[in-house]
C-alpha cells in the first residue's frame, strides 16, 4: 500500500512529461481557464473515472460525482455545481452517467441498514417506489437490478429538468440538453438511455416553471 502510495506521484511526473512531450504548450493554454462543453454528474464508484472512459482531457468535462449519480434538489454541492456550469461555463450538454453493478443502486432494492448513508440512499428509495410495479414484475434479480440502474439515471434526468437553474436557462433560450447513459463495468461500453431533454415541456406539468 505504501508502494503504492508513493507510485501515485511518480506516475504524476511521467503522465506531465508525456504531455508537454504531445503538446509543449498543453498545461500553459490550460492555465488560462477552461471552457468545457460538458457537465457531467457521475457515481463515486472507483471503476467509473469521467474522463477516462469517454477519452475526454483536462479542460474538456466538468465533473461532479456521488454515491450512485444522485440529483438531490436540496444538495447545495450538486446545486452549486449545476449552477457554475450553466451560468458561467455555459455548458451545452449535462449527462448523468450511472452504471451496472452500483452498490449504491443495489442497497437501495434490499432492506440493509449501513449507517448515515441510509439517508441518501432514501433518495434511490424513492425512485424504487416510483418505479415498483415495473420492478417488481421482474423476476430475475439481476435483471431488475440493471433496470433499476436505468430507471434511476432516468429520474436524475428528469430531477435535473426540474431545477430552477435548467429550466431558467431554457427560458433564456440557452441551448441545453440533458442526457442519461448507463456504463457497463463488465465490458467499458456506454448506453445511451435516449432520455434526452431540451425544454421543460416533457415534465409533468405541475414541475414546469413560468418562464
Ligand atoms: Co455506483
């Protein structure tokens, strides 16, 4: 482990080297500030780094990540995030990325108790509630699980179409779509759910704001 540890700042060095090696001038134009075209919300989970599996370089994502890719519209992190991405990066594509195997995804279905992270893992709760007669028809536990991976990327969408901030950037005419993918941790590929938003229209209506 201390080995280990240690290898994380070499690994730093070389990775610099072979950067200024490809574009001398990389970390200087970066320097300057980033202008990234995509937000991207994310789980905490180790085996789904942004960046990396999209190919994606410094500068090009901005990321924020939670225990399994959660749009809690009282989470001021999330919030501040969504906001400084909207408003000042003027991002035009926010994706959700959730993923298969997301222990978080499956606490949720059973009736664990962990600890303090029972209280978020409510917000998944909830979306099983929304979602329990499709669930529950699913006989093969390994196959509800997938689903309710993709139903819950699909809430977070929808979670994000309903904030103030997505819905008064759609008023001011900003071009923003919301999309939701699903990692497969067992192959590296992407799904894309094809939930995609782009106006608040295909909320419910009682979530729509007047803009
Ligand atoms: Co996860």
């Amino acid at each position: 482990m201390e080995k280990f540890y240690k290898e994380l700042l070499e690994n730093n060095k070389k990775w610099v080297v072979k950067m200024l090696d490809k574009d001398p001038q990389f970390f200087e134009r970066l320097s300057h500030g980033q202008q990234p075209p995509i937000l991207w919300i994310g789980c905490a989970d180790s085996r789904v780094p942004a960046n990396e599996i999209i190919g994606a370089l410094p500068g090009e994502v901005f990321v924020h990540r939670n225990i399994a890719n959660m749009v809690v519209h009282t989470d001021m992190n999330m919030l501040s995030v969504l906001d400084y991405a909207i408003n000042v990066l003027k991002v035009s594509h926010v994706i959700v990325c959730g993923h298969y195997g997301c222990g978080g995804v499956q606490a949720a279905m059973t009736n664990k108790h962990i600890g303090l992270i029972d209280n978020w893992i409510r917000h998944i709760k909830d979306v099983y509630r929304f979602h329990q007669d499709e669930l529950n028809a699913i006989e093969d536990e390994k196959t509800r699980f997938d689903r309710f991976v993709e139903l819950n990327v699909k809430e977070q969408v929808l979670d994000l179409a309903k904030t103030s901030i997505i819905q008064n950037a759609w008023g001011k005419k900003q071009n923003i779509h919301v999309h939701g993918w699903v990692y497969d941790i067992h192959d590296g590929i992407i799904k894309d759910l094809m939930v995609s938003i782009k106006s608040n229209e295909s909320l419910s209506q009682v979530y729509q704001l007047d803009l």
